[in-house]
C-alpha cells in the first residue's frame, strides 16, 4: 500500500514538474528562433536553428541597464518594507494603544485599494517632489504598495512569539529597541523571507507604476524595456521571449538557494505547540 502510495505521489510530482516547467522550456525555445521562423512555424516546434543571437541585441539594445535599474529600485524597497513593516506590525501587535485596532485596520483596508486607483494622485505628488523620472520615485510607490501585506504577515508571526521571551529580556534590562533587534527579529526570519521574497517578485514584474511616472529611456525598469522590444507594426517575439528568459533567471536562483527559507516562512505559525 505504502508503494503504492509513493507511485502516486511521484506520478503527481512528475505532472506537476511539466506543468510548472514546460512555460519555462516554450518561452526558452521561442527566444532561440528567428523572427519569420517563428510566424512560418509552428509554435511548438522545435527551432530549426538556435539563434543565440537573439540574446546579444537584447543585450545592445540596454537590457544590462533595465537589469541594473530594476536590481536598484527593488532592492532599496523590499529593504525599507523589510524594516518598516517589522517595525509597524511589532507595534501593533505588542503595544496596546488608543485606536491600535482602528490603525490595524486602516493598514488592512490598504490591500484592498486597487493600483490603478492610485496613479494620479501618486503621479501629482511625484511632480510636485521633483521626483518624476527618476528611480528614487519608484520607491516611495512601492513601499506604499507592499506595506499592508507586509503588515499582515508580520503581525501574524510576531503574535505567535511567547511574551515569555520579551519579559526575561526586559528583566536583563533590554529597552523596547534592543527586544525588536536581538528578540525580535531573529525569531520571524521565516517571515521576513517570505515578505523579501513576495515583494521582489512583485515589484520585479511592476510596470503600471513604472510607465507612468518613468519617461526617459535611461531610467526604464525591465519590464518596460521588454516593453519597448516592438516596432511599428507589431512585437518581435523572439527577442521578448529572450528577455524573459533573462529577467525571470533572477529571480529562479534566489528560489534555488532560499526554498528552504521561503518553505518555512510559508508555514511557520500554522502549527501551535
């Protein structure tokens, strides 16, 4: 019974591989053929003949400085999301104040605000910072952005700490600072992996934001520069598919080295005990 039992799960697991794996393999595939190849063939065959090129004019045409300015912009936000939201979500979760609920709830009621919603007055007060066209204006957005989810995972996870721990180290003397450095934040590093790692690959992806307050073609993010692979009378596929092969690699290795983290981040507090 038991071999039958792991037949299936293998059988699953295997199913589940082409399911999650064949996107990446078409999307590779598509970015070695050429241009009239790919609108003369079908699409699920095989190239006839690997256009490795198509990499080196995603390269000339400046994908390194959508990469670099992407790295930029999403590594300074997840960062300050990191720190601020642990921050805001030990308050709320540790400290009992007037109106803390109401501010917990004002933090949830962010994630049901849709985007697009935003773009005006965010677009206004960029103008009026002098921020427009420029990296350091992305970053406020996107804080603003990823803040109540964040929020709503931290809380979760530092409710889950003992207060048992927090009293002994306020016995050793330790002030509310030194209890969310050496407290703290060690103990809901599965959480903040997940936050680092949701974030990054959500603003890794951004480009409604990214359209609207970028304009020169210096300061474009990735997906604005895949963007920008089109002519006058349509897309060149190959070099998008390129692009994405290329853009997604990030983000592939992190999983590759940090699934374990991002495993337990994802469960850790579901079980009590």
């Amino acid at each position: 019974m038991r071999t039958v039992q792991n037949t299936v799960k293998y059988i699953l697991a295997l199913f589940w591989l082409f399911v999650t794996g064949f996107p990446l393999f078409f999307i590779f595939m598509s970015s070695l053929k050429g241009m009239m190849e790919y609108f003369t063939s079908s699409v699920w065959a095989l190239p006839e003949e690997f256009q490795f090129g198509n990499y080196l004019q995603v390269f000339q045409a400046g994908f390194h400085k959508y990469f670099f300015n992407s790295l930029i912009v999403t590594s300074i936000a997840v960062f300050i999301v990191a720190i601020s939201a642990s921050m805001a979500a030990n308050a709320i979760a540790r400290f009992r104040f007037r109106y803390s609920n109401l501010v917990y709830s004002l933090f949830l009621a962010g994630m049901m605000i849709p985007m697009h919603i935003t773009l005006i007055p965010v677009y206004n007060m960029t103008r009026q910072l002098g921020l427009y066209d420029s990296l350091a204006g992305l970053i406020g957005p996107y804080v603003s952005y990823s803040l109540p989810v964040s929020i709503f995972i931290f809380v979760g996870f530092i409710k889950e700490i003992p207060i048992e721990l927090e009293e002994a180290a306020v016995v050793d003397g330790a002030n509310r600072y030194q209890i969310y450095w050496h407290v703290i934040l060690p103990v809901i590093k599965p959480a903040i992996s997940t936050v680092v790692i949701y974030n990054m690959v959500m603003l890794w992806n951004e480009f409604v934001y990214a359209l609207v307050l970028l304009s020169s073609p210096s300061k474009w993010i990735l997906t604005l520069g895949l963007w920008n692979f089109r002519g006058e009378y349509g897309i060149h596929i190959p070099l998008v598919m390129a692009g994405l092969v290329l853009s997604v690699l990030p983000l592939i290795i992190a999983y590759v080295f940090f699934h374990e983290q991002i495993i337990k981040g994802m469960t850790a507090g579901s079980v009590k005990g």
